[in-house]
C-alpha cells in the first residue's frame, strides 16, 4: 500500500506504467554492463551500475507481486459475487416452496 501510494497508483493500468519503464531501463543498464564486462572488467561504471540495478529491480518485482496478488483478490471477489448470488436464487427457491406449500395446506 505504501508503495502504490508512494508513487501514486491506484489502477494496475497504472502500475503497469510504471513498470515498464524501470523494465526498459533494467534492459539497457543491464546490456551496457555487459558490454563493460568484455571491454572494461574493472571498470568503475559496472559498480554504479550495479547500485542502480538492484533498486529498480527491487520495484519491479514489488509491481509484479502487486498485480498478482490484486489478480487473486478480483478472482475471489468475482467468486464470492457468484455465491452470494447462488446463495440468494436458493433462498428465493426455498422461500417459494415455502410459500407454494402454505397456499396448498390452507
């Protein structure tokens, strides 16, 4: 909740917005890195990379548990809607045979 707060999100379109920049982002650092590796192994520039990687990866994976876990409360919510309903038609049914059996015992 802090996180989506944080960074103002309220809509997984949203989150989705902002991940893919910061997944954007990860791929191009992530390919300069490696090209550092073979042209430069000890260069400095791999180690700032590096600090930079992990907070952006660490986002990335907090919007990606983020939308799972709202795609599991939907799918429960949606499932619970479907009882609730199952529920009521029963008590409907149920109520009419009451009713029915009340106007044929009269």
């Amino acid at each position: 909740m802090e996180f989506l707060q944080k960074h103002g999100i309220t809509t997984r379109e949203e989150l989705e917005n902002y991940r893919k920049p910061l997944e954007q982002q990860v791929l191009a650092l992530t390919k300069e890195r490696h090209r550092l590796y073979r042209a430069e192994p000890e260069s400095v520039r791999i180690q700032e990379i590096t600090g930079t990687l992990k907070p952006l990866r660490k986002d990335i994976r907090m919007c990606v548990k983020i939308e799972q876990h709202s795609l599991e409360i939907e799918q429960r919510m949606r499932e619970l809607e479907k009882q609730s309903e199952h529920e009521k038609q029963e008590s409907c049914e149920q109520a009419g045979k009451e009713h029915q059996e009340q106007r044929e015992g009269r």
